[in-house]
DNA sequence: AGAAGGAATTAACCCAGGTTAATTTTGAGA
DNA sequence: TCTCAAAATTAACCTGGGTTAATTCCTTCT
C-alpha cells in the first residue's frame, strides 16, 4: 500500500471543503489498517483513541442492547472519516461498534496527539465543526422519520437512499437499521411485491 | 431589564465553559427579547439569522409534520443557546418552532456576523465545536431510547429527567416528545398508577 | 455433488399503541 | 361563583409489528 497516496486522499479529503488547514503541523505517524467483509474496525465497549479515515469500502454502525438485539445506526462510504466521536473525545467506551460491509482500508491516527496539534489550526477547528454538523443534521433527518414515517415507507427510503445497499447486505441488517425484525421486514417486502 | 447584566451572564455562560473567548470582538448589538408563555421565538419554517441565548425560563422545541401532529423534540432549560443551528448555518427555514414552557427572557445577536467576528476566535470556535458535542449526545441517547426502550420506560426516563415539567405542562406536550398520542399516555399513567 | 448451517419466508397468535367517540375533569375569564 | 372550552380519561375496536416455530432457500465447505 502506498503510504504516501493514503495520506494524500486524506489531506484532499479535508482541503476539498475549502478549509485552509495548515498541513505543517500534521507531522502524526500514520497507520494503515485493511479490514476485510464481516470483520469489526473496533467493538462496542472498546475504548476508542484514535482518529480513523475510511479510505475505500463500506461499512455500518451497529450497537447491541442487553437483551442482544442488534441495531444498525447508519451506514458510512468511503471516502469519509468515521468513528465514534464521543468515545474519542470523552475517552469512553464506544457505544457502537464499526464492521465492514466489504473489504476496506482505513487509516488512522492517534487522536489525542492529532487534536492537541491540530486545535492550533483554525481551518482544522472549523472542519471539524462542519463535520460535526453534517452529522447532526443526518441524525436529525433520521429521527424524524422515526417518528412520522411507517417500516413501510422507512424501507423505501432506504432503497432510495443507499441503492447499492439493498442487494448486497443481508436483510437482517436493513431490518436492524429500520428498527424491525427481519420477520416484519419480510412481511413488507412480499406486500409491495403484490402491488 | 438590565442590558449590562444580560450581557454578563451570557458571556459568563461562555466562560465558565473553560475556553478562552476574546470579548474584544464582541461588539455585537444585543436584542433584549421576553417571550410570554405559550408563546412562540421562532415558528416552524421561519427564516433564522439570530443566535439565541435562554437567560431565564424553559422552552420545548416542536416540528408539526403535515399531518398536523406535533412532535417535541426536546426541551431546553436557562441558562443555554437556544436555536436552530442547522437552519441558521446554511441560512435555511427552522424545521422547528421554539415555544415557551413559562415567561421567558431571551437575548439575541445577528448570527452572521457574529460568527463571522468569532470565527477568528479560536477559544469560540473550541466552544461552538462543544456545543455541537453535548447537543450530539444528547441526541444519540434519544434515539437508543427510542428504539431499546417501550413507551412506558420512556414516560418514566421523563419523569426522572424532567421532574419540573412533569406536572407542569399539558401532558399533550409531554405525549408528543415520547412520540405516543394522549390517548396512550393517559393509558399508561393509568397502568402506572394501579401498581 | 452432497451435506450442513445460516438466511429468508410463511403462518398463527399476541399485544402495544392508534383511532374514534363519549364522558368527566380542570381551569381561566366574566 | 358560574360558565364554557380545552384537557384528560375511559371504552371499543383496529392494525402493525413482535414472537415463535416450521419450512424452504441459499451458500459454502468437503
């Protein structure tokens, strides 16, 4: 792998938002981390200290509750940065776990180090500010289709949303992501079959 | 009212945070703003180009869908920034309207340039970018609630979290933020009350 | 190709919460 | 204090999704 080329990606990823980050503080050693289909970037309940970069591939959200039940909180496509924000920042334990959905490959730095240097930087704070808002108006978006929206209509939009999706990922995970079971799920999709 | 004094405790908001605002960029015109009870700040669709500040009183954040249901997406206790990030950022209509619980006292100042004098702010961009943070938690646990946790188990994570409005306000408001009708709430006090 | 284990479908039954509507309670204004 | 409208309760009925379990359909491995 191309060390230089994933750092690259990474710096582009930033700059293409328009944000003017001086690069010269960035001087944090990088690591490069494949991560094949199935396999998990980290747990729930791990501690989470670095910052990643979802450099090619796909992955999903997923938390489990107490009684098990697995639940998909979104889905993410390179390129983006992904991670739990709150673990990384709090130096908690990640709420969530992130498995690939398709083999990826990620970079990442160690946060702590990366955010001491990089609050120096404006252009950085802004970005990070961006990014942080882009995420919260997805989960505004996501709630309230929570509460207005029936399954039924919750699955169309997935389709339309995430296309690539819909054929590749096993039903149980949309059914997760949805907030249904794989039961009722498949109770939907024979409904709209029949019209 | 005290035009001196507001302005204090909204700065004391700031600082107390622990980041290191630089006031001499301030200079912002403040508006003085009491809102009545039952009152609206702001209306779902209205353009929104001010940033708020709840100095006395509680509000509840409330979208109608087209339908005509209303949903209380949260409720928001003084001293605290109050608003629609979102709808002020990218200079949209709020998706929300702010409504007052009881007589509010509320300042405000031009968004735009206040942000545009405080972007050069690093200590105010470390306390924006926190903001984000806490009102992103904040949201993360609602949506868990919402999808581990039965209607009854909500109403009783309210009781707990919001003793003060619990007797307080119409239990229409407070079936409408646990996304159930009043029908079903009264159901569940019902229930509640026979054990 | 055959076996085995997971994924999806289908069916039967249950229940929480929605809907509608009638009734009672509450509270603000005259 | 009385009045009237809005809020809350209660009842009857309906529906979507949960639960369990049996069946079929893939995959993948040998």
């Amino acid at each position: 792998m191309d060390k230089a080329l994933l750092e690259a990606s990474f710096k582009h990823y930033f700059d293409q938002m328009g944000y003017g980050i001086d690069w010269q503080y960035f001087t944090q050693s990088m690591q490069i981390q494949p991560v094949r289909k199935g396999e998990f970037l980290f747990q729930q309940g791990e501690k989470v200290d670095r910052l990643y970069f979802l450099h090619t591939g796909q992955v999903r959200y997923v938390s489990v509750s107490e009684t098990g039940k697995e639940y998909t909180q979104s889905f993410a496509k390179s390129p983006r940065i992904i991670g739990s924000t709150r673990a990384t920042i709090k130096g908690t334990k990640a709420l969530f776990g992130i498995q690939a959905l398709e083999d990826c490959m990620i970079i990442s730095y160690p946060w702590h180090s990366f955010f001491d240097e990089m609050r120096q930087d404006k252009g950085f704070l802004e970005c990070y500010c961006h990014f942080m808002e882009q995420i919260f108006i997805l989960k505004e978006e996501k709630e309230s289709s929570f509460v207005k929206d029936s399954a039924e209509k919750r699955y169309l939009d997935f389709c339309v949303d995430y296309p690539e999706l819909k054929d590749k990922i096993p039903q149980q995970q949309i059914a997760s992501y949805l907030s249904i079971t794989p039961v009722a799920l498949s109770r939907i999709r024979q409904r709209l079959k029949r019209t």
